[in-house]
C-alpha cells in the first residue's frame, strides 16, 4: 500500500493531510467574515479618551 509498512503510518498522513484541508476549508469559509460591530460603550470610551489626552495637553 504506497510502500508504507503499517497502517498506523498510513493514518497518520491521511490525517495530517484531513487535518490540513479542513484547516483551508474552514478559512476560505471565514475569509472575509467581518470584526465585531462598533458599540456604543466604544465610541463613548474613545470620546472620553480623547477628551482626557485634549485636557493634559
């Protein structure tokens, strides 16, 4: 069988190779699956920040 001598061997390739098509699978998948949407504890963190950095300059 392909010059293998066990089958413990055999399943090791086969599963690196499942392993590594499933890994291009699942980010082909999710190539362009966007960030977390903006939220408004964000933007109200970021005003505040700037208003601090405004002050201490």
């Amino acid at each position: 069988m392909l010059g293998i001598p066990d089958k413990a061997v055999f399943l090791a390739y086969a599963l690196s190779v499942f392993s590594a098509l499933l890994c291009v699978l699942y980010g082909v998948a999710n190539w362009n699956k966007g960030d977390e949407p903006i939220q408004t504890e964000d933007v109200q963190w970021a005003k505040e920040e700037k208003e601090d950095i405004e002050e201490t300059l």
